[in-house]
C-alpha cells in the first residue's frame, strides 16, 4: 500500500522537466514536490515504446512509494509512450486513487486559441514524433489544424552538455526549423514539444520570422493542474502543503545539483536513488 497524503511527482528523463517544475512550483508555491530525474538512463527519445513504458513506469512506482498522490510526466516523450498505458493497465492494479497526468494534452488545448493560420509545427524527439501522440490528439481536438512534426535528435545532448549557447548549437537548430518551415511556410506556431527546448528558445528565434510564435508549455501545464485540482477537491485534500521541494536522480546527486542550478538559477540538494527494482 501506497501512503495516502503526499507531495506531488515530477518526472522527466533527466533535467528538461525542470522546466516544467519550475512554473508549477511557482504557480502553487504551497504544495510539497518530489523531482525526479531517470539521469542515469537518459536520454528516451531515441528509446522504443517498451524501454519508455518500463522506465517511467519503474519511476512513476518509486514516486508513489515515496508518498506522491499525484505524477506529472513532465517529459514528452513519456507522455507519448507511456502515459495511457499506466494510466489503464497499472494505475488501476497498483492503486486506483492515484493519478498520473501528461504533457501533451494541456499543451493542446491552448493551440487553437493562439494560432491564426492553423499551421502548428511540433518540435520533439523521434520518439515524441514517431509515436505521432501530437498529430492523434490534435485531430480528434482540433480536425481544422494542420500540424507537421519534426524530430531533432541532437538538441537534447546539446542541452544535457550544457552546449546550448555555443555555435555548434546554432548549426542543429537552423538545420530544423528551415526543414520544417519548408515543409510548411504557413505555420505560425512551433511547439516545443520537448522539456529540454525552452533553454534553447533564443537561439531558436533567431531562425524563424517575427510572425512565428514559440510555444513553451510550463504555464500551460501549469494553468492546466490548477484547474484538475479545482475539478478534484478529494485529490487536492490528499496533498501535502508545507512548502518542500525534493530533488532525486538517479545518476550523481553532485552532477545533478550542478546542472540544474543552470535550469533553476538556485542551488539544491539533491538525493541519489535506485528505481529499477520495483
Ligand atoms: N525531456 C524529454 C521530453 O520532453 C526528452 C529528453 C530525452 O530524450 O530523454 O521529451
């Protein structure tokens, strides 16, 4: 049995869901959080459906055995892969008062409104645009938007190398956005469908005109979870609110608490801690 008060989970691959912790942190100052980052076994875009599944799967029950009542993946490319299957298969098994939520789907529910032409690109990982997660979940939303997907394999090393500012960066960036703009000169809306872009978004400008937006998701997943805990009081009553935040990972604590002072632009502490035994 799983405890049944407890802080709220973030889950990413590795330091990208910081990005996404960062806003809800802000947005709900009061709550307890737990990090988690599966350093050691990232990077997943690259990974196949069954690795993802099982990876987030391990770390979503470390979560859940630490306390969390709630798990955010804040990793896109576990969202795509994993995020309905643990949803259906092992939530209801392990313990149905739980819950676990994405990315994708509050990152979608803004496009119509914030784009004109209806042209959307998504920028993620192969595994994210492979597993067309985006393109489903936009047709059966919104059938009238045209959305083109692009894979870029190379920014998460350079983020996860601290490369981001370097020029090198500049070569891998360009590369995609005038490959996807090619495919599509409507869009006016490129997501950054991957938790490890927003670091990357002023290089990024610097390649598409001023008419293109770049949508970062953090105050939308953000805006999203108020509004589910609003629509859930009994969820929002089992949630600890003192105030702590918890960072773990799975490779070095050391390395980690050095990196995401770069996300963060604040020191942490950070535990070390084993998932793959569940
Ligand atoms: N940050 C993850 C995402 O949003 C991907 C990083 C990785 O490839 O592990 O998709």
């Amino acid at each position: 049995m799983f405890p049944e008060q407890g802080p709220i989970g973030i889950f990413d691959s590795g330091y990208g869901g910081l990005t996404i912790f960062e806003k809800i942190a802000e947005a709900l100052p009061a709550y307890d959080y737990i990090y988690l980052g599966d350093n050691a076994r990232t990077p997943y875009g690259p990974r196949s459906f069954e690795v993802v599944y099982q990876f987030t799967r391990q770390a979503v029950h470390k979560l859940f055995e630490e306390g969390c009542q709630l798990v955010i993946l804040a990793c896109n490319t576990a969202s795509a892969k994993a995020l309905r299957t643990i949803q259906q298969q092992d939530l209801p098994h392990w313990d149905a008062s739980k819950r676990v939520l994405g990315v994708i789907r509050p990152t979608i529910e803004y496009l119509d409104t914030i784009s004109k032409t209806k042209h959307v690109g998504i920028l993620g990982t192969i595994g994210t645009i492979a597993s067309q997660s985006y393109e489903l979940e936009i047709e059966k939303m919104y059938p009238h938007i045209q959305v083109s997907g692009e894979a870029c394999p190379m920014w998460v090393p350079l983020v996860e190398n601290k490369e981001y500012n370097s020029p090198g960066a500049d070569y891998f960036i360009q590369q995609h956005i005038n490959h996807i703009l090619n495919i599509d000169p409507e869009i006016d809306t490129l997501v950054l469908g991957c938790t490890h872009y927003p670091l990357l978004k002023d290089k990024i400008a610097n390649y598409i005109s001023d008419k293109i937006q770049l949508f970062e998701q953090g105050d939308y997943v953000a805006d999203r979870l108020i509004d589910y805990l609003h629509r859930h009081p009994e969820m929002d009553a089992r949630l600890t609110k003192s105030g702590s935040r918890r960072f773990q990972t799975t490779e070095s604590a050391t390395k980690f608490a050095e990196t995401a002072s770069v996300f963060l632009n604040k020191e942490i502490e950070v535990e070390q801690v084993v998932i793959d035994n569940e």
